[in-house]
C-alpha cells in the first residue's frame, strides 16, 4: 500500500472553494481548482513516496508491469494503469464534449500521425468514456433529449432565423440541427444569441420550459455569442444529489455546469469540443464521433453487493467503482475489486491496508494505491472511500 499524492489542475472553470473544503485547507483558494488527477496519466502521474523522494506512479508500474498491474491487466494494457481517477470541481460551466470510442481513437490518431497536415484533435489512440458520482448537488447536461421537446423549446423563443433547427427537429434529425446549430455563420452569432437570452429573459417562472430558459441565459452570461448555448437546450439537463450518478459513453455530448463529484474513466485524454469554450471546435470530426440518439434515462444506477458496499459497473474493460461506508461499530471491511486499485477517502477517518504492513490513514480527498501484489486489501474506522478497479 502506498499513499498516493495527486496534482490538481487549476482550469479556469473550477472552484475556488469545493477541493480544498473537501481537504480541510484554507478557502478561497488563489486559483481556480477543477480536477484532483488520481492515477498514472502521462499528462499529469502521481507520486507515491519512495526511498530517495516522490516516485511518479507512471514509473512504479513501469518498474514491475506483472506484479502492479497483474497479470490479466498488464496483457490486456500493457504496463500502463487503464483508468484515471479524479476530484472534479466545476465552478463554472465546462465546454459541450464528447469522446471517440475505441476502435475511432486507435483510427484517427494512426491517421493525425502519419498526416501532419491533419487538424491535432486526438492525443493518443484511446478512448475515453467517463462516470462521475456526485457529492455535492451537482448539474450537467447528459445526452440528447427527445428531439420533439427540444423542437418546442426552441420554438418558444420564437426567433424566425432558427426555423431551420426547429424543422430539422420535428423530423427527428438531431445531427442536422446540431450542424446548423455549430455551422452558424460567426459574424451573426452574437446576435443570435443577444436574441435567445432577451426572449429567454421574458418568460417567466411559472413556463413549462423556464428551466430550459434560465440555463440559456446562464451559460449565455459564461459564453457570450456561443452556438454551444442553443446546443445546450437539445440535452438533458440532470440536477444530481449527492450519491447519484451519470454515465458518458462514447459519442455522447454532455458537459458539467456545476457541483463537486468524483469522475473515473478510460486513461485518455481525448475530448472534442462542440461549444461553451473559447478552444477550437471541429464541428466535422465532433459529428463524426457523435450518437445522434435520445439518452432515456442518463442516470447509472448502483447495485448493493453488501452492507455498506456498492458498485457502479459499466460496458468497458477499463474500470469500475465502488463506495464503501463504514459505520460505527462495524468491523474491518475487506475491500471490493481487483488487480491495481486507487482508494479515495471522501469523509471521516479511514484505515486501508493489506493484511502485513503498516495501513495508510484516509482523510476527505486523500488517496492510496494498491498494486496487485499487495493482495487483499482491509478498511476500517469510520468515513466512506470510493475505490477505482479493474473489472476482473
């Protein structure tokens, strides 16, 4: 068991308060803080104390591919860890995204590299599909809702120039609208947008479609004259509690608004853009990546596999997560899952440790590693830990 020090990027769009009240440090912070990275990506590895001084996890796991990883995860990946954890903290909405699956990725980043002339979307040839648990209210949008009621809500602002999208919407071409919607010509953008938030700005509360109109105006205030604005209002707008939580798949456009949650995906770092950012957007390669189908139910849901113990699992290979609660009185708990495993305390005091060895103390928004080797690994005191695996 090792503890596990991981960095915190400091985008423009994250909280000046939510990690470092999660981590018991002064607030507000100087800078914006919007992800605690926990994991071995190149971009941004983590430390574990070694002999001489900090050891970047990238490197432990370099050092005995086999006995990190194991065997089934190191023939499967090679020696590099297949997930990345995070703490993210939006204070501010994130850029409309989505990500490549698989076989795209491993495609198009063979094409970019053997083609310098090609447009530099993709950093490696993975993919990227993501879950986030909340654990604070947390908002985002979430794949496309019915193309019927985004018809009307784009109706309600009754604009004649977006006659075209509401058209293409009532026959049900999401990819149409979208196009329309992210192809509109620059020098009207502003306009259009002064448009929607003066026409948004004169419903009142009590309209069925206020939610919507309140959103446009909202992420109109973060990102004047931006198509991605009237993008945002053909999405589901999910209101999370804390617990509750999302899946991205590949292809699905989605974006985080605001709140505290924990995010785990594939180790990539592939994201293509399509609006509420002031990076580049590739309208024909986003469209190329995108499920243009209506996510019914954009909530994943948990299975309780034991007391005090449950389990989001998900299509992919890459990871899965647990969340374990341990209540007073309760005995040590052995912990879920298997091969490498990275265990994020979020509240109380929690000691993880395998059967030898001296145990690592998991205060809110520390972590610790467990490589395979360490075998079976203990929980006890009093708090809960999320913890990131392989799927066996």
């Amino acid at each position: 068991m090792y503890p596990l020090t991981g960095i915190i990027r400091p985008y423009a769009w994250g909280s000046r308060t939510a990690i470092a009240e999660l981590q018991g440090r002064p607030t507000p912070t100087e800078g914006p803080e919007a992800e605690l990275w926990l994991g071995a990506h190149p971009g941004d590895p983590s430390t574990v104390p070694g002999p001489d001084g900090p050891v970047t996890l990238t490197a432990l796991i370099d050092g005995d591919p086999a006995g990190q990883l194991g065997e089934h995860v190191a023939d499967c990946f090679g020696s590099r860890l297949p997930y990345l954890m995070k703490v993210l903290a939006a204070g501010a909405p994130l850029s409309l995204q989505a990500h490549p699956d698989l076989k795209y990725a491993t495609e198009a980043y063979a094409r970019q590299q053997a083609d310098p002339s090609l447009p530099k979307n993709y950093t490696d040839a993975n993919h990227k599909p993501e879950m986030l648990v909340a654990l604070t209210p947390f908002d985002a949008l979430c794949g496309f809702r019915p193309a019927e009621v985004s018809a009307l809500v784009l109706a309600e602002l009754n604009l004649p120039q977006l006659a075209p999208v509401t058209d293409a919407l009532h026959t049900g071409d999401l990819a149409g609208a979208v196009r329309l919607l992210l192809s509109w010509p620059a020098a009207e953008r502003g306009a259009l947008i002064d448009a929607v938030v003066a026409s948004a700005s004169a419903h009142t509360a009590s309209h069925p479609h206020a939610e919507s109109f309140r959103l446009a105006v909202n992420l109109a205030g973060h990102y004047p004259g931006d198509p991605g604005v009237l993008v945002a209002l053909l999405l589901n707008l999910v209101h999370l509690r804390p617990g509750e939580a999302i899946w991205m798949p590949a292809g699905n456009l989605h974006a985080y608004l605001n709140g505290l949650g924990v995010e785990l995906m594939a180790a990539s770092d592939n994201v293509l853009r399509g609006g509420l950012t002031p990076k580049r957007v590739d309208v024909d390669e986003l469209l190329r990546v995108l499920r243009f189908e209506v996510l019914a139910d954009p909530l994943l849901h948990p299975a309780e596999i034991g007391p005090g113990v449950v389990s989001w699992r998900v299509p992919v290979r890459d990871f899965e997560l647990y969340r374990v609660d341990l209540t007073e009185g309760r005995p040590p708990v052995r912990l879920p899952g298997t091969g490498p495993r990275i265990i994020l305390g979020v509240s109380g005091d929690v000691h993880v440790g395998e059967d030898h060895g001296i145990p690592v103390t998991l205060t809110p928004g520390t972590a610790a590693y467990a490589p395979t080797n360490a075998g079976p690994v203990t929980a006890a005191g009093l708090g809960s830990v999320f913890i990131a695996a392989v799927p066996s």
